[in-house]
C-alpha cells in the first residue's frame, strides 16, 4: 500500500533515504485524502486519468503528463474515468 491512512493505491516501491520510487495503481474512482509529506513528488502518468488539488489549485494528469508536487505541499487526489490509474513516482 502506498499511503494506507490516506489512499488507496497500491504496487512495488523502493524506499531510500531520501526518495520513494514506486510503479502504483489508483483504483478508478478511488481518491487519496488530503495529506502531504516532506518530500517532493513527481507523478508520470501511464495510465487512466487523475484529478488533483495540490494547495488548491486544480490539475488533470492524463498518459504521458508529468504533474510536480513540492515539499509539504497539502494535496489530493482522484482516479477518475472507467480504468485504473497507473503512474510511476
């Protein structure tokens, strides 16, 4: 599980001193609570849709798009349409 108090997704990481890198997979119309971390994130999105607020502002990741999330920034997260979301952080 890639975030059990706050999201549903799911898949194989690799946890370093200061990285997380993980394949994951967001089941469609699942949603990642409102949560942040120390670290940055970047999500690539393989496949599905995902809908995003990262501190407020809105963000749709489709394949091929890469979306940023700072340090500390408070965000969220859906899997929206008809398949599951698989991204690579």
């Amino acid at each position: 599980m890639g975030g059990p108090a706050y999201s549903p997704v799911f898949g194989g990481c690799v946890e370093g001193d200061r990285m997380i890198v993980a394949v994951m997979r967001a089941p469609a119309g699942k949603n990642a609570d409102t949560h942040n971390h120390p670290n940055e994130q970047w999500i690539y999105v393989l496949e599905g849709r995902s809908e995003m607020v990262i501190e407020g502002q809105k963000c749709v990741g489709t394949p091929g798009m890469v979306i940023y999330i700072p340090a500390k920034a408070v965000h969220e997260a859906r899997s929206t349409g008809d398949v599951d979301l698989v991204f690579f952080t």
